[in-house]
C-alpha cells in the first residue's frame, strides 16, 4: 500500500498545509455564499474563486468541486446543480488562465463579464431539458438580472481586489 | 552569498512585476471592452426579445391545476395587459402572494398554499403549455393566449 505509485505521488503533491488551505476556501466559498444567499444577483463566490485560482493556482479547482459536492448535500439536487458543475470550474479555469493578470480594472471587468454571460452560460442546461427556444426565452427573461448580478460582482472585486490579493500572497508565499 | 539570492529574486521580481503591468494594460482594455460590449448586447436583446404587452380586448383561457392534479379552466375577457391583473380579475379564482425580490410571488391559490421550505412545492406558471420565463407579475397576456397555474413538487424528496 505504501508504495503505490498514486501514494506517492499524493504524498509529493499534497501537504497538510494545502489540506487545511483547501478546507479554508471551501469553508470561505459555503460562508460567503450563505451570508449573501439574501441579496438577490449579490454574490461572493465568483469574487472568491477568482481569487483563489489566481492565487492558489489549479488547487483552487479542487476547493471548487468539494465546493459543489456540499452544494449537493446541502440542497435538494435540482437543475442549477448540473449547472454548478460548469459554471464554477470554468470560471477557475478561466482566472487560473489569466493568473497573470494583476490589475484590479482587469479583474473587475472579467467578474462583470461573468456576471452577465452568467443566465446564458446557465440556459445551457435548458437546451437539453426543454429545448433551444425555452432557454432563449430563459435567458433574454434573465438578462435584467444578468446586468445586475454583473455589476454588483465589479463592485465587489473593485473594493476587495487589493486588500484580499494582498493578504492571500502574503499567506501563499510564506 | 545570501545578498546574491536576495538581489537575484529582487530583480527577477521586478521583471516579472514590468512584464505582469505590460500584460495586464492590453489585457485589460479588452477585458473592460469586452464587459463594455456585452452590456450593450444584452440591453439591446433585452430590449429588442422581452415579449411586449398588447393594449385592448384579449379572450384568455387560465388553467388552474390544484395539487391533487385537478384541472379547473376558467375563460375569460380582459383588457388587462399584465396575467396578475387579468387572474385578480377572474372570479372563482383566488390568489395570494407577497412582493418578493424578483416581484410577485404566488404563495396560495384558492386556499392551496405551495410552501417550497416545507415540502418543496411551488406554484408555476405554464404560458401556451410551456413553462414560463416570467413572473405572473411581469408576464404579458396575448389574445387567444393560454395560461396555467399548476401545483407542483420539486422532484427531489
């Protein structure tokens, strides 16, 4: 058992510290979508996992699907689950890939672009369930909600890009 | 030896910090353009595909679907341009909601109440036999249109 070649490779891979950090960014993303589950279109976890894949790199991805995992303990399984299981790890794919990036204009605008492709990235999974007109008709009922829910994700990272980039590298690097 | 590691990372930081600040000014101006450019698309969607209300004498068929599955279908005559007006219009058919935070929200039809916290039920709305996008608030009403509200449960038990 000890030399199985995934041990191994796990063991290289993953420390205790990146276990307690994926349970922190799970624990952050369940917290932060919790406290604004009131706020219609407000929400913290685009911000959150932005942030954590561009920070804590392509772990964050796994932080994401535990994420989605709870989700689906949490909440009856209905059809915003199979969209769960798109939208957010695109969306770490997505800023793994800018990671680069460092400036809060950039990040700001990219959130708002999610914010408002949000409805049509989710109408997706009504194509499948009751066909192309149904989730265009969905999706065009949605987009006052889209522009909201895009505007409020680029106030959120405006505000709390510089402050949280800072504390995570500084905890990231040490 | 440690003032050469530290002057090494130092400047290799840097570079990194110029290259990132080159990277993130063209990244950026498309990234706002693109943001910029979707909010005028969906305004104009929005604008252009939003069913609109039709003024005038409107015949409409409302079915109502209870929980036990039994349908009640009332016809009726209206110059109300919105469903919430035209059902509140309809006599026999009773219905009461709160303002929600995506408008009205139905709570009880005729003395049913759909509770989705306690067992998951909710009142839809079907428009022509599909289900609908819109609140019964916001949901324009057509001539000859036909409308549903049906008792339903979430699949999950």
């Amino acid at each position: 058992m000890k030399d199985h070649p995934m041990n191994k490779a796990d063991a290289k891979k993953y420390t205790t510290r990146d276990l307690a950090e994926l349970g922190m960014m799970v624990a952050a993303l369940e917290a932060g979508k919790l406290a604004l589950s009131s706020l219609p279109n407000v929400e913290i976890v685009t911000f959150l996992i932005i942030m954590f894949a561009a920070i804590y790199g392509l772990k964050s991805m796994i932080a994401v699907v535990v994420f989605i995992s709870v989700e689906c303990l949490l909440w009856p399984v209905n059809l915003w689950t199979i969209m769960y299981l798109y939208i957010w790890p695109l969306l770490a794919a997505l800023s793994y890939l800018f990671r680069k990036q460092s400036s809060v204009w950039f990040w700001s605008a990219f959130s708002a672009l999610y914010g408002f492709c949000f409805g049509g990235l989710c109408a997706i999974v009504y194509i499948f369930t009751s066909g192309i007109q149904t989730a265009v008709a969905w999706w065009i009922a949605g987009i006052p909600f889209d522009l909201i829910h895009g505007f409020s994700n680029c106030v959120i990272m405006m505000v709390l890009y510089r402050p949280i980039r800072k504390v995570f590298k500084y905890y990231n690097s040490k | 030896m440690k003032e050469t590691v530290t002057e090494e990372t130092v400047t290799e930081e840097r570079s990194k910090a110029v290259e990132n600040t080159q990277k993130g000014g063209k990244g950026t101006l498309i990234a706002v353009l693109a943001a910029a450019a979707v909010v005028v698309l969906l305004i104009i969607l929005a604008v252009m595909f939003s069913p609109k209300p039709q003024s005038g004498d409107k015949n409409i068929t409302v079915t109502l679907t209870d929980n036990n599955g039994v349908d009640t279908v009332y016809e009726h005559n209206t110059d109300a341009e919105y469903l919430l007006e035209a059902v509140r219009e309809i006599e026999g058919l009773e219905l009461q909601g709160e303002e929600g935070e995506y408008g009205f929200f139905i709570t009880t039809v005729n003395g049913i109440t759909a509770d989705y916290s306690v067992d998951q039920s909710y009142w839809a709305i079907y428009v022509n036999g599909e289900y609908g996008s819109y609140g019964i608030e916001s949901q324009p009403i057509e001539d000859e249109g036909e409308y549903a509200l049906v008792y339903e449960r979430s699949s999950y038990e």
